[in-house]
C-alpha cells in the first residue's frame, strides 16, 4: 500500500511540473495538469497515506484530553471520591 501511495504523489506532483513547464505554450491545459495534480494529492493521496499509517494507532493517544495535559505536566492522576 505505501508504494501505491508513493507513485500517486509521484504522479501529482509530475503532473504538477509538468503543468508549470507547459504554461507558456498552453495556459488552459496548464491548468488543468496543476489543479488534477494538487487535487489528486489532497483528494486521493493524503486520505490513503492518513488511512495506511495511522492503523492500530488509539486515537485517544493524540487527543488534547485533561488527563494526557496531566501527563505532561508531570502530575499525578487526580482521585475521585469513590477510588
């Protein structure tokens, strides 16, 4: 899966130069290579790398929560009355 991800940028951002390199000659075509190019890598690509490399991973963990600041801080998890 990482190497379908791989040439997906690859191709988008080919596309995306190649856009550039043909502007003087066609400007409507240009276009169209730079806007499929940024759009395949914001689209399709970002959704399958997120997707691929974030299995297994507990959301929670990444969560700005009360008790992951306490950890950070260095405090002791707080008590509550019937512990």
């Amino acid at each position: 899966m990482k190497y379908l991800v791989s040439f997906i940028t690859l191709v988008c951002f080919a596309s995306i130069i190649y856009g550039f390199n043909i502007q003087e000659e066609n400007l409507p075509l240009s276009h169209k290579f730079i806007g499929s190019g940024t759009l395949g890598l914001f689209l399709v690509a970002m959704p399958l790398f997120l997707f691929t490399y974030s299995k297994g991973k507990k959301m929670k963990d990444y969560m700005l929560t009360d008790e992951n600041v306490r950890k950070m801080r260095g405090e002791e998890p707080k008590k509550t009355n019937n512990q």
